[in-house]
C-alpha cells in the first residue's frame, strides 16, 4: 500500500514501458501520460467516494465509489485517451472514460458538489465553484 501520492505515481508510471508525463493537471494530481502501452489520463486519489450510495439512494448499491470531475473527463475524452487510471493507496483501477460516461449519464450519476473549490482568478481573487462530477461505484473499475 502506498500512502505518498509522489510515490504512487511514480510507481504507476514506472510500471509503463517509457512512461512519459506529457502533462499536468490540478496539482500535478492528474496527469496525461503517454507509454507503449497507450495514452492514459491518470488520476491520483487519497480515498473513495466513501458516501456514493447516501449520494445516489436511487441507485441502490450499498458500495464505495469513485468520480470524476466533468472538466477532467472531458479533457480524457478530447485527449482521446486509452484509458482513465484512478491510482489509490490500494491499487491501480481503470476504465474507459466513454463507458464512464455513459454509465454515470445513464443511471443519473451526475451531481454538483456540495462543497465549493476555491481558484485563483484575475487579478488575485479567488473563485468559488460547485463542480459537476461523475459518480460511480468501485465495481465499474478493472483494478490491476
């Protein structure tokens, strides 16, 4: 178990053939990572989506989940990457981003978030947004 989100990506990456960062997003927590295996879009994660089915009651799984913002999965999708790879201090998971999509849009799994992050903006203000994010439960993910 890795606790270190530095080392667990590290280790995410070094488990790739020439893994290569080709990008960083939300703090170096998200990262465009290109290998001989493919184009990934990985995504470092310090818990589950620990209250998913007191989030989605109509869903009715009694399970953890996981999400993703919608700027980020778009940003998978416009990347076309092979995969989205959720690395925890548990494991490695995946999945595809469209299946995630559909999965979340289908079975009304898209929400905003209770909780505002705040950003910089213009001018050394901060901005407060409710981000939209995709829901899902752990199970809809390949753990490697």
């Amino acid at each position: 178990m890795i606790q270190c989100q530095y080392k667990a990506v590290e280790a995410f990456i070094k488990s790739l053939t020439k893994g290569v960062v080709l990008k960083d997003y939300n703090k170096g927590r998200h990262k465009l990572i290109r290998s001989e295996e493919g184009l990934f879009y990985m995504i470092y994660k310090r818990n589950w989506f620990n209250s998913f089915s007191e989030k989605f009651p109509d869903f009715k799984c009694d399970c953890v989940g996981e999400s993703i913002n919608k700027k980020s999965l778009g940003t998978a999708i416009y990347n076309n990457v092979d995969k989205l790879v959720f690395v925890h201090p548990d494991g490695v998971y995946s999945q595809y981003p469209l299946v995630i999509e559909r999965f979340c849009e289908v079975n009304k799994l898209v929400r905003i978030q209770d909780k505002s992050n705040s950003y910089a903006a213009y001018g050394g203000n901060r901005k407060e947004v409710r981000e939209e994010t995709y829901s899902f439960p752990k199970y809809l993910l390949e753990k490697h």
